[in-house]
C-alpha cells in the first residue's frame, strides 16, 4: 500500500499480520524489503510486520537521491508511525537497515525497542572488516570488489541485479537460495549516489550509552560484511540490550538459518512488547 506522510511523500508498506506493530527495514541502499519474504513473514503470526521500501527504493515514490541519508530514512520510520497512529513500534532493520536503526535509537529513540541485524558501529570499521574478509579470499575477493567498485557506474535494473548476483556469495555462509534478490525492485541510482558518496560517514560508539530502550543485536556467525566484531561492541555499548549470533550463517542469517533467528526475534519481542 501507498502511505502518504505528512511531508507529502508517498511510502510502499506492505502489510503482514496483526498485533503490536513491527517496522521492518531493508538493506542496501538500492533494494527493497522483498529481501525478507517469505522468510520474515511467518512473524505476523503474533505481530503486525509493516515492511517499509525506503524512501526513493523499491515501490516508493522516487526522489533525487542526494536528498537522501541516514537522518531521512531514520525521520521517515516516525511520520510512518504518525501517519498509521501507531501508539508504539518496534524497528527492524537488516544491514543497511541496521545502520538506519541504530541511528534511530541513538538519535530519536522513540521506538519501544529495537532490532539490529548485521549492524556496524561505524564506517571506518565496517570497511577494514570488509577489506579483511577480502583479502582472506585471494583472488575471489578481487571479483567481488570490483563489483562494489562497479556500484559507482550501474545504470540500470540488469547491472544492479548482476552486482548483486556477484556479491551474494560473499554474503552467503552457505549456497544462496536459487532465485534469491530476483524479485527485487532495484534502485540503480540510489546505489549508485551512495556508492560514490559513501554510506553515511557514521560512528555510533560514542552515542550507545545513551541509549535507552531494550535492543537485539543479531548477527550471523560468518558475517563477512558486518561481522561479529561489530555486534560486540553495538552489544557491549547499548545498556539494555542482548546479544544473539546465529551458527551457520553469514550476512544473510534469516535466509540461512531463519528458525533460529525468528527465534530469537520472538524471544526478545516477547519480553519487550
């Protein structure tokens, strides 16, 4: 469905389930939240699951991406709220998701608690993290960071998608799903705007402390991209929060071991809503 906000932008949320609300939100830049079905969906069961394309991605209304950034996307997630009248919210987000809701908690806090899932602490790490796991590939890592140095050019939906075919089995503990990321609605300018202007220029380190609602820091054991490491300190800095790292999985841990990261979700959920 299509939100109108009260800036006039309109939003694509889709909807899953019932119950206390749950905004969920993707990675990349440049996806959109099909990332996470089916494997999410079972969560509506309990929860009212709102799967939010960001602003300028997927079904939402496009805009000029150098209007975009970390404090937009995190601003949206409240005149989202504001618009459903939601009475509270929980935020999910995954990889660049994550780092979207970090933000969100370190800088406006109004969620009742929050999901980090393969999130990073700040830029300059996660870049050394990556540029690490990289060179332990030897020359395979040197076809995947070609394809992110190709993020700066892609043009179109087919070159968006093939980056992303190149880059899922880094992403991957495992073997990728067949099929997996096909269904997005890709979004080559945004990727390409944040790709040449960088993702944020973030440190949350600093800021953890001060944060005050309940977090899940969820990450899979064979992250290469925000990895192990970055969870630690995002959990060793947030007071009230829990750490979970899910055996078996890389970046992508719901798709790879999705039992046991529901599991988790619905654990903490149920203590913190």
């Amino acid at each position: 469905m299509q939100v109108a906000l009260p800036d006039g932008y309109n939003l694509n949320v889709e909807e899953v389930g019932a119950g206390y609300p749950l905004i969920v939100l993707h990675g990349g830049p440049g996806l959109d939240h099909s990332m996470f079905r089916p494997y999410l969906d079972a969560l509506g069961d309990e929860y009212r699951v709102l799967y939010v394309d960001e602003r300028g991605q997927g079904r939402s209304q496009r805009v000029d991406p150098a209007t975009l950034s970390l404090e937009v996307f995190a601003r949206d997630v409240d005149l989202l709220a504001e618009t459903l009248d939601l009475d509270g919210f929980v935020v999910l987000g995954h990889s660049f998701g994550a780092i979207i809701t970090t933000y969100h908690a370190t800088e406006l806090g109004t969620a009742a608690a929050y999901v980090i899932s393969a999130g990073g602490d700040s830029s300059a790490s996660l870049e050394a993290d990556v540029a690490a796991a990289l060179e332990a590939l030897g020359d395979n890592g040197k076809v995947i960071a070609q394809s992110w140095e190709d993020e700066k050019t892609v043009e179109t939906d087919e070159q968006f998608k093939q980056l992303l075919r190149d880059q899922l089995p880094f992403h991957f503990h495992g073997q990728a799903p067949l099929g997996y990321g096909e269904e997005a609605v890709p979004s080559p300018e945004v990727l390409r705007h944040f790709a040449n202007a960088g993702y944020g220029d973030f440190d949350y380190g600093p800021k953890l402390k001060d944060v005050d609602r309940p977090a899940l820091v969820i990450v899979g054991e064979y992250d290469r991209t925000t990895t192990p490491r970055a969870a630690r300190v995002l959990y060793e800095g947030i007071p009230r929060s829990e750490l979970v790292v899910v055996p078996e999985a890389g970046h992508l841990s719901f798709v790879e071991q999705t039992d046991a990261y529901l599991s988790a979700v619905r654990n903490f959920l149920a203590r913190t809503t």
